[in-house]
C-alpha cells in the first residue's frame, strides 16, 4: 500500500524504496522458510501434522516468490509506469491482498 500510495503521489523513488523493501522482506521470509524446513525434525512423510506443515507453508512460501518476482517486474518496468497507467502495478497490489488475506483465513 505504501508503495501504491507514492506512485499515486507521483513518487516513483519512494515508490521504488518501498518495492525494494518489500521485495527483500520477501525474500527474507523464504530464507527463514528455507531454515525451518532444513532443521524441522519431521518430513512431509513423517505424519498428517508434517504433510498438513509442509503443504500450506510451502503452499504460502511459493506465492511469496511468485509475489516477489512480480514486484521485481514492477520494479524494472517503473520508470515507465504513471499513476493513470499503472495496471501491472495495481494487479500486483491486489495479489499481495489476496495472499494476505488467504493466509490469514
């Protein structure tokens, strides 16, 4: 939203901190997915509880990347993007909501 909010603002440096950002908390969730599923002491196998944990956490951690690679492309193509053609980036907006709130569901 923040990042919404400067490029409506005509902001686009702002706008590009605030994709950065969140292209690196993105980033930094995965890694720390990356750790817990290397030191679990369970698999996928192990039990329903190990198949349910690896199911929807890697179920999230692969929207997070698809999430993060969008933003990515934003952030390339922001330069050439204005508040009143900015399609791509409001799509974008809007799947980070959808991810956010399907996994607080």
């Amino acid at each position: 939203n923040a990042a919404k909010h400067a490029l409506d603002n005509n902001k686009k440096n702002l706008c590009g901190t605030y994709l950065l950002v969140t292209i690196g908390l993105g980033a930094l969730f995965m890694y720390c997915q990356y750790v817990e599923y290397t030191s679990a002491s369970f698999t996928f196998s192990d039990t329903v509880y190990g198949s349910a944990f690896y199911l929807t956490t890697g179920f999230h951690g692969f929207h997070v990347f698809i999430g993060a690679v969008y933003l990515a492309v934003c952030y390339v193509v922001l330069p050439s993007t204005t508040p009143t053609k900015a399609v791509a980036f409001n799509l974008a907006v809007l799947y980070w909501h959808f991810v956010d709130i399907v996994w607080a569901a």
